[in-house]
C-alpha cells in the first residue's frame, strides 16, 4: 500500500530511538521516549495558504504531539501538517 498525503500534510517515517545510553545502559522499549526527528517519505501538494517546505529525502525536527500514526505494510508512520515541521537538519 503506498500512502499519498494530501492538502498541506507530509508523510514522516520516524528516527528511531536509542536503545543505549552513552555509558552503555540498556533502556528498555517502554521507558524509551520517542524522538522528534523523522524522514520525509511523501508530501502533499500544498495549498493556495499552505506552501509545502520540505522534499522526500529531508531530515526534519516536528512538534511533540504532532500528526497522526498510521501503519502501512508493516511500518509505522507519521501524517503531519507541513506548519508542524519545525527545522529541517542538516
């Protein structure tokens, strides 16, 4: 299934979260706090309003409660408002 978003929205597949600490401790999967980071896999076309700023490819920083989670052929993934995208890194 291939996801197309639409309007304003652009689709984010997340960064995963790190697994160990830098001294070596093993978080476990619940304590883990999920990143704000994540993946441009698709953008909407925009709207007369609403311009879309990013490309698939780019690296973005979002809002904490940002988007929806929808999961497609196994994967989990980010629908956001192209206004929720705070910075693109680089």
């Amino acid at each position: 299934m291939k996801l197309k978003p639409l309007a304003d929205r652009v689709l984010l597949k997340q960064d995963k979260a790190e697994t160990k600490t830098a001294s070596g401790i093993i978080i476990p999967e619940t304590a883990q706090e999920k990143t704000q980071t994540a993946t441009v896999e698709a953008v909407g076309p925009g709207t007369d309003k609403e311009k879309i700023t990013v490309k698939p490819g780019d690296r973005v920083m979002y809002e904490k409660y940002a988007g929806i989670q929808v999961k497609a052929d196994g994967e989990e993934y980010l629908i956001v408002k192209n206004s929720e995208i705070i910075a693109v890194v680089e």
